[in-house]
C-alpha cells in the first residue's frame, strides 16, 4: 500500500523506537518525568513561546485553548473550513459552551481585518461577546495552504485591538514556515497560543504541544487534567517527540514529493489539482465524471490510500514513509485507477 491517506501514517524509526525504550520517566502529573519536562521546554523555545503543555493530540490541544482563553457562552470566530469546526466532533460547544460564528476565508485562508472587525461581537445584554479569534496554519481543508505571516499577523492584530485573544491550530505549522522560509518564531509572535502536532510529517507516534504565556500554560495543564489527557510515564512516548522536533528540515521533501504528485495527477485527464503549497494535495476527479468516494475506492483497489475531501475532491497527502518512487508508481495506478470509469 502507498499510504497517502495521512501524514499522521508514518511509523516510527527505530531511532524513536530505543529512544523510547530508554527514556527517563517520571509521573508527568505530579510534573516529575524529565523527559516531559525536556520536551516541553525545547518545544517551547521552538516557538518563541514562556512555556509549553505535551498533550495527546491535535484535537486536545486545541479544545483546551479554546477553553483556557473563553467563559462558556461566548462566541469563537473561525473560517467556516477550519479543523476546529469540521472534524473536532463539535468539541467546541460540548467541552466548552462555545457559539461558533464562521466566516468564508475562501483561498486566502485567514480572515481579513475587515472580516474579523465584522465577526467580533462585544459583550452586552442580548449579545455574548467574541471570546477567542482561531486561525489556521497550514490551513489543512483548503489544500495545505501556508499562510503568509504578515496575514496571521493582520488578523490578530485586528482582533487583539478589539480585546479578543488568539489561537492558533499550528498542526502543521512548521510545514507552512519550512515553505515561506519562515523562522517559527515569528510566524506565531502574535498570537497568544499555538498548537502543533509532532505526530504529523515529523514521525512522532503520539503528542502535539500546545504552547503560550506561562499564566495560560498553567491554566492550560488544569485543563488537559480536566479533559483526561494527564498521563504519567509518559516520556516513553515524549522521548519520539523530542527527536521529532530535529525533523522539522525533512518536511521540505514532503512538499517537493507533493508537488510532484500535483503535476503527474493534472496530467491524467479529468483530473485536475493546483500546485500545493506544501505537503496536501487536493484533485477534483469531476472532468472524469468520478466521485471522490469513487475514485477513493478505485485507488483502494490499487493499493493506494487517499481519502475523500468533497464529492469531487480527494486528498493526498505525501508523508516520511512515501518516497518518490512511490509518488511514480502511485501516479501510474492512479491514471490505472481513473481509466476504469
Ligand atoms: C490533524 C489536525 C488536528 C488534530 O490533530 P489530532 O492529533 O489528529 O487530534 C487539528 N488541526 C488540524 C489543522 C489538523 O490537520
């Protein structure tokens, strides 16, 4: 199988594999497992941020900065096609009592501060107030899009001005600044938190980090305590996590693989796919009279994963374990696999 379904697919190398074997533990709630503590002190220089939280997942990390940064009730403005919204399971209102108010950030990815001025809602008698402005980087339903950080600086610019915080949903935010060249840093500088898998692209087989001020860290660690995400020896799998972070440069060939599949795709007629900007591939199979579901289960047979994004639209995404001599012999099953309609 050419497992294009995910960047989340990879399996760990063997270097991770002993790196866990050999950890030094602690119990992580008590805040005693050194390599935790390791891990969240590297990942918060990483960023630029006082202090880091190891959490379990994406989904985790970004439900409790939801949570640490509103009071139940309030609204979160978001892009209607934000991960967030799509595919957290409604975590929002469940886990927080958050009214969601989206808007359409069509190809830019990030809302305008036109639109951010116009989606925050102040607090008064019949109105609940905004509660959290969250953005996306790269943005993963619009095709992997990075995001230009002058952008995400606009945006929380605009909404820090109108007393609204900031989150960012960095899953895979050292994709978009490995392809703008930008130093991580400085792409989160202005927002108030940020999340970023390891587990995506960088071989990690559990973890992301959540990371911001040291007064929302702490109240974050509360959080993740409260939402079951405390663990305790859990630098046996922090320790993959801490080689993770080295692994940020080999993302560039993720992209150049992805951008190879983009152009051998729009060459199999009836489909079509723009250039992407990193490691997400987006084609629409409707020229070829396909459905995404069909054409999915058309590369299933051929032993090629992706996984159905719209009707028409199907994601690939290009991961560790996919070189590109996979990407060619992907390619020919693909056109293989379009063929049969
Ligand atoms: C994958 C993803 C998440 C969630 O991460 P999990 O570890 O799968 O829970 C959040 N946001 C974006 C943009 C993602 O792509």
């Amino acid at each position: 199988m050419i497992d294009l379904r995910s960047d989340t697919v990879t399996r760990p190398s063997d270097a991770m594999r002993e790196a866990a074997r050999d950890a030094d533990v602690g119990d992580d709630v008590y805040g005693e497992d050194p390599t935790v503590n390791e891990l969240e002190a590297r990942a918060a220089e990483k960023v630029g941020k006082e202090a880091a939280l190891y959490v379990p997942s994406g989904t985790m990390g970004n439900q409790i900065a939801a949570r640490v940064h509103t009071d139940c009730g309030q609204e979160i403005l978001v892009d209607e096609e934000a991960h967030v919204v799509k595919w957290e399971l409604g975590g929002l209102a469940q886990l927080s009592g958050l009214q969601v108010r989206t808007v359409d950030c069509g190809a830019r990815a990030v809302p305008t501060p036109e639109q951010v001025r116009a989606g925050v809602v102040a607090e008064d008698l019949h109105r609940p107030g905004t509660g959290l402005l969250e953005l996306e980087n790269t943005h993963n339903s619009r095709g992997g899009v990075a995001i230009p950080t002058e952008r995400i600086d606009a945006a929380a610019d605009a909404a820090h001005a109108l007393g609204v915080p900031v989150h960012l949903d960095g899953a895979r935010l050292f994709n978009a600044c490995v392809a703008l060249g930008e130093d991580p840093t400085r792409a989160v500088e202005n927002v108030d938190s940020v999340m970023f898998c390891l587990s995506k692209g960088l071989g990690a087989p559990v973890g992301s980090v959540l990371a911001g001020s040291e007064e929302f860290v702490s109240r974050a660690r509360r959080v993740r305590k409260l939402f079951g995400g405390g663990m305790r020896q859990a630098g046996i799998v922090a320790a993959p996590g801490l080689l993770a972070l080295s692994n940020v440069d080999r993302l560039a060939e993720d992209h150049e693989n992805a951008r190879a599949l983009a152009a051998g795709l729009n060459e199999i007629p009836g489909l079509s796919a723009p250039e992407p900007d990193t490691n997400i591939v987006v084609v629409d199979s409707s020229a070829a009279g396909m459905t995404a579901a069909e054409l999915v289960a058309a590369c299933e047979e051929r032993r090629v994963g992706c996984g159905a994004f719209g009707e028409y639209v199907t994601r690939f995404c290009t991961n560790w374990d996919v070189t590109r001599e996979d990407v060619d012999e992907a390619l020919d099953r693909i056109e293989a696999a379009v063929g049969v309609v």
